[in-house]
C-alpha cells in the first residue's frame, strides 16, 4: 500500500504542487467547456426561434389561400443552411403542406418517418436530444391557429465544436502542467535545500558526536528560523556536554575513592563480625559459665536474692548470645554471594516444620504444605528467611487451643507470591511499617520472647532477590506474611535505588 508519509519532502513537495494545479486546470476547463456549451445552445435556441417566427409570418397568406408553391419556397429557404436538417410546414389538421428532408430515414417515437416530418407535432415543441434540437412554432392569423412550422436541427457541428473545444483544453491544461512542473522542480529548492543541509549536519552530528558543527542558514524565512533555533540548541547542547564531561571525570574520581573506602569498611565490617563473634562472645560465655558454677557449688550458701541475681545474670547473658548471634546472622546475609538455584521449596517448608516439632514435641499444630512449589533464590537464604516467618507463626499461635499454619502460592497478574499464614495473636496493622526494622517488636517480650532481628533479616533476603515481602492482620485473628521474588533481576543501579512496598505493579493480597 502507497504511503506518502514515506516520500521525501521533495516529491512530497511535487505531489502537492501538481495535484492542485491539475485539479485546478481541469475545474477551470469543465467551467470553461460548460460555459461554452450552454453558449452554443443558447445561440442555437436564439438562433431558430427567430427564423421559425420568420417564415410561420412569411407563411400566413399562403397558408389561407392553400398556396402550396409559396409554401414550399420558404420551408426551401432554410435548405442552405448546414446544420438544417428537416424542415415540415403542417396545416391544422396536421397534413403536410411544404417540406424537405436531408436524411431520407428519420425515426421519431420508435417508428420510421420517410419523409421526415412527424405526424403531429407538437405546438410548442423546444426540445433537445443527443443528436437534434427540434422547434415548432404555430401559423396564427388573426388570433386563429392556422397551421404549425416543424425545423429539426443537427447537433453534430455543435457536437464536433465542443470536441475540438475539449481537446484544445486538453493540450492546454498538458502544457500549464507541464511548465508548473518545470518551475516548482526549479522553485522547490528554495525550500528543499536548506532543509536538506539541515538533515545532514543533524547526521553527521550524531554519527560524529560533534556539537561543535552548525547548520547553514539559507533564508530568512520559518526555515531560516528553524535553523537558527536548530543552532542554538546544538550550543545549548555542547555546553552541557563540556559539563557532563567535566562532571563525569569528576564523579569517575568520587566513585574510586568511595569505592575504597567501602572496600574498608567492608574490611572493619568483617573485622567487627570476627570480633563479635570471638571476642564478645568468649566473655559472655564466662559469664554464663561462671554464674552456673556459683549455682550448682555455692547454691546451697546462697540467699534467695542471690540466686535470683545469678539466674537473671545468666539469662542476661544467653539473651546477649541469642542477640549476638542474630546480628552476625544478619550481617551474612547482606555481605553473601547469591548463588541462585531452582529447587522444591515444599521440601525446604517441610524440613523446617519438623525442626519446629523437634524442637518443641509437646505442641500439636496443623500445618498445611502446598504441594509442588518450586522457586528459583539462593537455596541457604531462603532457608534463613523461611526458618524465621514459619518460626514465627509457630510462636505466636502457641496460646490458640487448635493452632493452625498455611504455607503455599497463588499467582496473580503474572507474580507468583508465597504466603505463610496463621491464626495467631497478630498485631494491628497501623504499626505495619516498623514490622520489618532491626529491633522494633510489636509484642512485649513477656509474651513472646525474640530479639527484633529476624524480620528485618528476611527482608534483607527479599531484597537481596530483588523481591518483596509484606504482610496482613488483624489483632488476635493472625497474620499472613507474603513474599514474592522477580524473575528479571534489575540492573546495580535499580538495585540501589529499591525500597520494598513501593512497587505499584506489585499486587497485594486483601484479608
């Protein structure tokens, strides 16, 4: 299919100009050839009216006086004219007294008239067709209808003339196309050439890079406009090139030197963990050690309030270790390598659920799996992440009588999103943004004991995987916890720049 959107701006140019211009000659033409048209037959209708009242008054004696002779001399009056055809003289009861007859077979109302003449013409005939004009005009003398003259004219002459007239418009309306052909070929350069300069500096500035080059201004027109407006953005466009770059060296130099100097804070991160988890920890377990060997051998010399003092140094302490512990856990899992791998998460849930009911054989919990669930993660952190969530619901539905815990997926607009769920304590839901920060609890540590750390360490995990995790509840009816991870990992920089919960394409379960 034709599309001229695809035609370069110079045959566009020509298109157009032609298209007016030929449709402009042949309007101007078909007014002209119309004009000349209704001329010629106006002439004609002048022309035999006259000369059919002529010979109808030439004819008033002659027709009283049945002077047959006379009669016929005038109807031959009108034989040396070319374009007559047939000329019939009727008395009132419409018999032929006078006539003549160039073309021997006539045919009017499907029938063959030999002499030419029809049988009852009309009064007041004045009518054309395609190859005649035909006139009547009636004999009245003395206000009494005596007879009626009948003229039949050719329209070949008038047929041939406006032929002639046609082609002569033709040949003229060729040669005013051909010729505005001719000088838009030549004029269209006046716009065609400074657009063409202009389109190439725009590609050799895009091939080169250079924005040092400027367009040629060649008019003073919209065009000349265009290309000054065209040059003062390239200006505009090297200036702040010449400061990107400036700014892009600079800003090459402040990434290496912050490039090294987290290289060494990662070094004292990894020197801390190493002293947290030798140099802190040895002193604690003293503490604890110590505390229990005053228990077991000085137990009995020791007051009530002593060993009340020992047991809370002692549970101090373990919960100093516990805190430990999870803080390095932590800090692993913001400095580990993902090694991503496809594997049944169903059997990672399944395996923890029965470390839980090992832990703690006495609870009675119904667990439901869903079967089949496969993900793609790095296998050792979502065993963190899901040793954490599934612990969680595992602690706080321990004072429900039927205690219940949910563990599957769903997919919804293309995400696969997991859920833990149960019908635990919960926890109110204006409080949600703190949920997974270091240290912000929901509950008092006399009622569930735990250190603030593992939510923010499962959301560490999610966003190390590029996911996202959140969660629903309503006070004493439970909670569910749901995470999904993207298939498609971001770039570093998005990396950087994600902050769980503030994806909108992300869908969110409702309650």
């Amino acid at each position: 299919m034709f599309k001229a959107q695809y035609l370069p701006i110079k045959k566009k140019l020509t298109m157009i100009i032609m298209t007016s211009t030929l449709l402009a000659v042949v309007l101007l033409s078909s007014v002209f050839i119309a004009l000349e048209y209704v001329s010629q037959r106006n002439n004609i209708i002048k022309e035999f009216s006259t000369t059919s009242k002529v010979i109808s008054t030439r004819s008033h004696a002659a027709i009283l006086f049945n002077d047959t002779a006379t009669l016929q001399e005038n109807v031959d009056s009108l034989i040396l004219h070319d374009d007559v055809e047939a000329t019939c003289l009727y008395n009132e009861a419409d018999d032929i007294l006078a006539h003549f007859n160039k073309n021997k077979e006539y045919k009017h109302s499907n029938s063959t008239i030999i002499s030419g003449c029809p049988d009852h013409p009309s009064r007041n005939l004045n009518h054309f067709d395609e190859r005649y004009y035909q006139v009547s005009e009636p004999i009245v003398v003395d206000g009494e209808p005596n007879g009626v003259l009948y003229i039949r004219v050719s329209l070949a002459s008038l047929n041939s003339h406006l032929t002639t007239y046609v082609i002569a418009a033709g040949v003229f309306s060729l040669l005013i196309i051909l010729t505005v052909f001719i000088i838009s070929s030549f004029l269209q350069n006046y716009i065609t050439t400074p657009l063409m300069l202009l389109k190439d500096t725009a590609n050799q500035i895009s091939k080169k890079k250079d924005y040092s080059l400027r367009a040629t201004k060649e008019s003073h027109d919209e065009i000349g406009d265009l290309v000054d407006t065209f040059n003062t953005m390239l200006s505009t466009i090297q200036e702040q090139d010449h400061v990107i770059r400036e700014d892009a060296e600079g800003l090459e130099i402040k990434v290496h030197e912050r490039t090294k100097e987290l290289a060494m804070a990662n070094k004292e991160l990894e020197a801390f963990s190493y002293s947290v988890s030798h140099d802190l920890r040895a002193p604690l377990r003293a503490i604890d050690g110590f505390s229990k060997a005053l228990l077991e051998d000085y137990g009995p010399e020791l007051d009530q309030t002593a060993h009340d003092y020992l047991k809370r140094v002692r549970g101090a302490s373990q919960k100093m270790g516990i805190l430990i512990s999870s803080l390095l856990q932590l800090s692993r899992v913001t400095r580990k390598e993902l090694k991503d791998t496809h594997f049944d998460l169903t059997d990672m849930v399944t395996h923890v659920v029965q470390q839980l009911q090992q832990e703690d054989p006495s609870r009675v919990v119904d667990v439901k799996i869903q079967p089949e669930m496969h993900i793609m993660a790095d296998p050792q952190l979502m065993e963190v992440a899901l040793d954490n969530l599934i612990g969680n619901a595992w602690k706080y539905t321990k004072y429900e009588e039927q205690p219940k815990i949910e563990i599957g997926y769903y997919v919804e607009n293309g995400h696969t999103i997991y859920f833990i769920k149960d019908n635990g304590a919960g926890f109110d839901e204006k409080y949600a943004k703190n949920l997974f920060t270091a240290f912000q609890r929901l509950h008092s540590p006399e009622q569930f004991d735990g250190t603030g750390i593992g939510l923010a360490t499962v959301y560490r995990i999610m966003h190390r995987h590029h996911g996202d995790i959140w969660a629903k509840s309503t006070l004493e009816e439970g909670a569910t916890f749901y995470f999904t991870l993207y298939d498609e990992r971001p770039s570093p920089d998005e990396e950087i720049s994600y902050r769980s919960g503030n994806n909108p394409d992300l869908p969110r379960q409702s309650n």
